[in-house]
C-alpha cells in the first residue's frame, strides 16, 4: 500500500499525518522529508497523527523516536493522537508511550498545545 504524509504548521506546531504502512521501505523518506519541514519552519512542538495508519515496524518506531528527540533539542514536546489499537501497542511496547504523550485527537492535543484549533 505504501505511505502517504503530510505536514501543516499551526502556530509553533507541525502537524504530521502518516496514512498506510511505515515500514523500512518508507521510513527513509519520511525521516527526510519530516526533518527538511521541522527545520525550514519556525516550530516548536510536533504532533504525530496515526489515525490512518495501517501498519508499522521498527524502523518506523525510529523515525517517530528521532524526530521526539528533536523535538526535545528545540524546547518542545512530541503529541501522538488518533493512535489505531494494533499501533498503539507496538508503542506500548516500545515504551515509548512513557516519553511521548498520547492524546485522543489532534484538535485536543492542538488545545494542550496552546493553539486553538
């Protein structure tokens, strides 16, 4: 099926929406496209949304775990939201839910943020 993304700024915020399966095939140019857009705009936090996301293996729990740390060297915070249930415990068992927080929606995590949705 493949992976499709996009990136939108709201204020200090991009917003990533990953669709399909981030695999090792795809996680190349995800990571380079996501870090190109973190650097050439002017934010601060990032929130990941899973919603539509059908598959994903360890190589993609790196992508998300470099770009948190990223995140963390600019002063900001990672959100994950709209995380389907087979994703969700691939995180939970990374442990990354203990680093990355977890929000039901991107309009709430917007709203955790401080940016009106």
């Amino acid at each position: 099926m493949g992976l499709t993304y996009t990136f939108n700024v709201k204020e200090d915020v991009l917003i990533v929406r990953l669709a399909g399966e981030l695999d090792h095939h795809e996680s190349e140019n995800l990571r380079d496209k996501w870090k190109e857009t973190l650097y050439t705009n002017s934010v601060k936090h990032v929130i990941l949304n899973l919603e539509s996301v059908s598959f994903m293996d360890s190589s993609g729990l790196g992508v998300v775990l470099g770009r948190y740390k990223e995140v963390l060297q600019l002063g900001g915070e990672m959100v994950v939201c709209s995380v389907p249930p087979t994703i969700k415990r691939l995180f939970e068992m990374s442990g990354l839910f203990k680093i990355v927080r977890l929000e039901e929606s991107e309009e709430f995590a917007l709203e955790t943020l401080g940016v009106a949705s």
